[in-house]
C-alpha cells in the first residue's frame, strides 16, 4: 500500500513557517517591489513640494507609457536570463521591429493587426536565430546576441534609413492611450500570461536548465529544445516593446532602441532576477522597469546638475542592487 | 553654478507655495516669469557643451534675467529618458519646451501632447519632424555650397580639390554634399580628385588625409565639412606646403591656420552650424510668448569669417584648444548675436544686455 500523502507531509517537520517560505523563495521579487514602492514615495513628495498638487493622470500615464517598451522587453530578458543566459540583441530587434511597424503598420484595423503579428513573428525569427546559435551551435550567449546585435541593428538601417514613417494615431491610442493608463491592461495581461507560463511544463524547464543544466537533462528535459524556445520567446516580445515604441513616438526611428539592451539588463536586476539563472520573475523585472523610470522621474525634480545625472543614476542603480542582496541574504539567513 | 540658480528659484517657489497655500490663484499671476526650458539629449562632445553654456550665460543676462526662468535637462541618446524628462516639463507646466532632440521622430508623440497643452515647442539643431514644432534651423544646402564657391573664386574656376565629408548616412551630410556638387556642376574646370569622410572629427580626418595624401597629385584646394584643422595638419606632415586654400568648418584650430599658425597661414573661408541656435531658440520662443513675433520657423544665416574678417580675441582664440568651436558667437555688422568668450566657456554671464536678432520676416 503507498503511504498516505498526506500523512508523510503533516509529519515531516515543518522547516519554516510557510509566510516565510513564501518570503525566503520570492525575496527578489518582493524587495524590487519595495523599491518600486520607495522610489514612488520619494517621487510623489518631491512632486508634491514642488507642484503643490498630487501626480495627476498626466503623470501616471506619461510614466506608464515611457516605461511600457522597457517593461516588455525586460520580461523578455528575463526569460533569457532564466536560463542562465543574456540577450544583448534586445537593441537591434527593437529597432529592426520599430523600424517595420513605422512603414508598414499605415492601413485599415484589419491591416494594422495583420501587419502587428508579422511583426512580433520577426522578433520571434530574429529571437530563434539565436536559441539556434546559442544552443546547436553551443556557443556563448553574450557573445552570440553581441554579433546579432549589430546584424539586426544594420538591417534596421536598411529598413529605415532615415528617421519617418507614421504610425496611426488609432494605434497609439489603442497601445498607449495617451489619456489615460490604459497600458496597464496590457500589462495585467503580461503577467497572467508570465504566471501561466510558471506554472507549466515550459516554465518548470526554464527553471530547472538554469538551475542546473545537466541534472535537468538527467531529468528528462530537453534543454536544446527550452533554449531555443526561450529566446524565441523573447524576441517575440522585444518586438511587442518596439510597436509600442513606434506607438509612444508615432514614427519610426532605426536606432531609437539601442539603449534597450543595457536597460534591460538593469530592469532585470533591479527586478531581483539571477543573473546566473534559474531564479527571478518577469513581475520583478517589470517593477525593475518602471523603478528605472522612477529614477528619472526622481532626478529630473531633484534639479540636479545635468551634467552629473548619468553619475546618480549610476549610484541609485548600485544602491538598490546592494541593498537588495544585503537585505535578501539577510532574509535568507534568518530563515 | 547650475544646482545653485536651481535650488535658488526651487526654494523661492516652496517658499511662496507655503506662504500661498491658504490663498486662491496664483500670487505671481501679474509679472509671471515665462518658464523656459532646454531638453537637450546629447551632452558629450564640446559643441553641445559650448551650446549648454550659452543657454546659460544668457539666462542671467537681460532680458532674460528678469523675464525668463529657465531650466535645463541632459538625456544622452536615450529617447524614452529624453520624453520622460519632457512629460517631466508638461507636468511643471512650462510655458515653452527648446529640444535638441535625440531621435528626429522619437519624441513626436511627447511633443504632440505638450503642444496639445498649450506649451510651446522649439526645436533646434537636431530639429524633430512634428509639425507642431517651430524649427529653428540653417541651411545645409547653402553650407556646402558656400564652401565650395569659395573655392571656386580662389581656383579662378580651375583645379584638383578634395572633399572631406561628415558623417554618412546623416540628413546633413547628404545636403552639404549635395551643395558642394550643385556649385562643381556648373565648374567642370575643378576637379574633385578624391572625397573621404572625415566622421566631422579633427583627428580622424587627420588620420584618413594623412593615409590618402601621398595617392594624390597635386591639390589646390580643400573642401572640408569638419574637423578641418586636421586635414590641414596631415598636410604640413606629408610637406604638401604652401596650404592650398580652404574651405572649411569653425574649429578654432583652422581659424588658427587663417591668422598664421605653426609658420603657416592658409587662405580660407570658416563657416559653422552655430552653438548659438540656442539662443535664438530662446529668443524665438520669448517673442511668440509675449506674442511679439508670429509663430513660425526660422532659418538663420551661418556666420562665417575669411582671412579679411577673422579677429583674434573675437572670432579665433590663440589660447584656447584647436576642438574649441569659434563660432560661438557671430560677427559683423549684421550679426545675429554676438556674445563674449566666457559664457561659451563656462556659462558665466557677459557685461551689458544680450541682442539676439532674428532674421526679418519676408
């Protein structure tokens, strides 16, 4: 007779109390969500003293519409990340796939959807060319996306010569309502997507591959297979962060999202995702996004001396990593 | 410097919000200051930093002293920080927005909505493409024309000349080239023996002429769109002296070589895309406000010198580096705004009132 399930669990001891469980495995998660938190006080201070009014909807939705290509694109890195990898090519696909939406997405509705669905197919293709490289061709990540990078970055020139194109005013309003945070929607729908995906075969096999890639393979996971998923994946959603640049800028710009790759790779951080795999979640790279945000947000009320921003957003950025893993290791000890 | 005008007027308006919180309206209402800020993007090379100066400089002279509190923002080539800065100036409710823009296109979506606001939008240099914005610019076109007449004048229409060109793949690359080509069209007698880039850097356009040069015959004659002192410096290296004449951009370093530098003088004709676009964007955006000037774009002249109006201590700086811009100023009888050395160099105001002319309407 098998033994009772249940039974075995209620009499092992209980190690911790489950809160804190709880704790211990989304710490990452929980401290870029208080950060975020911290960072929206601070703002919302500095903008009261200053305004003598509360951040209205402008605000709000300025902010959330900024942020919404980062916030897509750093889920896309995290994915990657998740697997112990790193996708520098994050840039050159947003450029590649704003450049195409600024062309082409001119029509009717029914052209405007067509035409966004080949276009995060490009992203995705883009995305497969390197799973392949990375995982067939078993080279390394960082440098694999470094050369795709730059492929992807001159495609988008010759897609894109010159700064133009338009994108329907229809579009913007639909993708980043400029009256109002609409985008939030779209976000709510990333993460219930994101949460989805954790809870099925696919999201246990990206954990476990960058956890410990030969002892998922001794599990039975195709890591060759999760891989090439992973950065497809990603690319797919690169290419959603760059319709909605196209959207926020209402034209077309084939090198507006060079800055994405390193920002991504912040958010992701910021967000508490490992960089050495198997641990993090897109929500935490999503509040990494919008703390990003926060920062210039914080700087530009601050009035400080321009020519020293790019030092305190450096500062801020260290700050808040070492906090993080000070407070996160403190956590985990304790526990 | 910056933080202390900041803090200053930060301070002055808490001060008035906490004395006025129990009041309606606003107390300043009557004599308000128009508020007027730079979103620049770029801040890493010394023409934008010669242009930042400027904007600063003048912000303390009059009339702007006692008419304009101005304010100023850096985002690097980074769009969605430069736009986040700008829904930063709708949410303080500026009066009017100057942008050197990060992307042509990048911001039309942010500026369109601080128009819809009621804010003004100036948009200089690296102008944007919302039409809603007034552009303050010049004409590239002319620039390499200009250039290239020079030459013409000086080569009675015969000779082998170089064309040292920009950045490729630029808007303003193509125009001033462009240019240049309009005017050799009509000149069969030059010939443009060779055409290289010199990416508008000094010592890059050094390098590729000193690696072109000994291919060359004989050359009477330089076209060059920047970075023009070292062109004329891998000349003196490869012995090619006398120096043909020149025609070129504002570095100081070539000004240098106009009045007599390192025992050699040339024969030239500096032209620059003025760092004083800010100004007359500030100018421009203070008219429209006090509605003293219509809402339109303009294109301003380009301020030149040749060896017969170049000034030491004017328009060419013995002292200063070869990379300094000279053209921080214009000069002349008809000039659009002159202004002393200092504010270029260090923001610092200059003595007595600041007279920016912009052009008249036709």
């Amino acid at each position: 007779m098998p033994p009772d399930a249940a039974a075995t669990l209620a009499a092992r001891p209980q190690r911790r109390p489950r809160a804190a469980h709880v704790l211990g495995q989304n710490i990452g998660l929980v401290l870029a969500a208080a950060i975020l938190l911290a960072s929206a006080v601070v703002f919302t201070l500095m903008f009261v003293i200053q305004q003598q009014r509360l951040p209205g909807s402008f605000e709000i939705t300025s902010t959330v519409n900024n942020t919404m290509p980062l916030a897509v694109a750093a889920i896309g890195q995290t994915v990657v990340v998740l697997t112990r990898g790193i996708d520098l090519s994050v840039g050159g696909v947003i450029d590649l796939t704003n450049a195409l939406a600024a062309i082409f997405l001119a029509g009717s509705p029914l052209h405007m959807i067509v035409v966004s669905i080949l276009v995060v197919l490009v992203g995705a293709g883009a995305g497969l060319v390197n799973g392949l490289l990375v995982g067939l061709g078993r080279l390394q990540p960082i440098v694999v996306t470094l050369a795709t990078l730059s492929i992807f970055q001159g495609l988008a020139i010759r897609v894109l010569p010159q700064p133009g194109g338009s994108v329907p005013a229809g579009y913007t309003n639909l993708l980043v309502n400029p009256d109002a945070p609409t985008a939030l929607i779209f976000l709510a729908v990333a993460i219930l997507g994101w949460m989805a995906l954790r809870r099925s075969r696919l999201g246990v096999e990206l954990f476990a591959v960058g956890n410990d890639e030969a002892a998922a393979v001794a599990l039975g996971v195709n890591a060759l297979r999760t891989k090439i998923v992973a950065y497809s994946i990603a690319g797919a959603l690169y290419a959603v962060a760059g319709l909605f640049l196209a959207a926020n800028a209402t034209s077309g710009d084939a090198t507006t999202g060079n800055s994405y790759t390193l920002t991504s790779i912040v958010a992701v951080v910021l967000g508490g995702v490992s960089l050495f795999g198997g641990r993090g979640s897109a929500i935490g790279a999503i509040c990494g996004a919008f703390i990003t945000t926060m920062i210039v947000n914080i700087l530009f009320y601050a009035h400080i001396n321009p020519l020293y921003q790019a030092f305190y957003e450096g500062l801020f950025l260290v700050v808040a990593v070492v906090l993080g893993s000070l407070i996160g290791n403190l956590l985990r000890r304790r526990g | 410097m910056v933080g202390m005008l900041n803090r200053r007027s930060l301070l002055a308006a808490s001060g008035i919000g906490l004395l006025a919180a129990g009041l309606p309206g606003r107390p300043f209402a009557a004599e308000r200051k128009l508020k007027i800020a730079l979103s620049n993007s770029y801040i890493g090379n010394k023409w934008r930093i010669e242009m930042e100066n400027l904007f600063k400089a003048a912000l303390q002279m009059e009339p702007y002293k006692s008419q304009v509190e101005g304010s100023w923002f850096n985002s690097g080539n980074d769009v969605s920080q430069q736009s986040q800065q700008i829904s930063g100036l709708i949410g303080e409710r500026v009066d009017a927005i100057i942008v050197n823009a990060a992307s042509p296109t990048g911001l039309n979506g942010i500026l369109h909505q601080a128009t819809e606001r009621g804010i003004l939008v100036v948009s200089f240099d690296n102008v944007v493409t919302a039409p809603t914005a007034i552009k303050v610019d010049t004409d590239q076109f002319q620039f390499g024309k200009k250039l290239a007449d020079f030459l013409v004048e000086k080569l009675n229409g015969k000779g082998n000349v170089i064309m040292v060109t920009g950045v490729a793949g630029t808007f303003v690359d193509k125009e001033r080239n462009a240019g240049a080509d309009s005017v050799w069209k009509q000149h069969p007698g030059i010939k443009v023996v060779n055409r290289y880039t010199g990416m508008w850097d000094s010592s890059v356009a050094e390098r590729n002429t000193a690696a072109i040069l000994p291919s060359l015959p004989k050359i009477d004659g330089i076209w060059c769109q920047g970075g023009t002192d070292g062109v004329l410096k891998a000349f003196i290296a490869a012995k090619r002296t006398p120096l043909p004449p020149t025609a070129g951009e504002a570095e100081n370093g070539f000004r240098k070589f106009m009045t007599g530098y390192m025992s050699q003088k040339v024969d030239g004709l500096s032209i620059g895309q003025p760092p004083y676009l800010v100004l007359v964007s500030l100018e421009l955006a203070r008219r429209i406000l006090q509605k003293s000037h219509p809402r339109k774009d303009i294109t301003i002249p380009f301020p030149f010198v040749t060896n017969s109006t170049v000034k030491v201590g004017e328009t060419v700086f013995p002292n200063l580096p070869d990379s300094f811009f000279a053209d921080f100023t214009d000069s002349g009888a008809d000039a659009t705004v002159k202004i002393c050395v200092d504010a270029a160099l260090t923001g610092k105001a200059c003595e007595g009132k600041l007279d920016v002319r912009l052009p008249s309407q036709a």
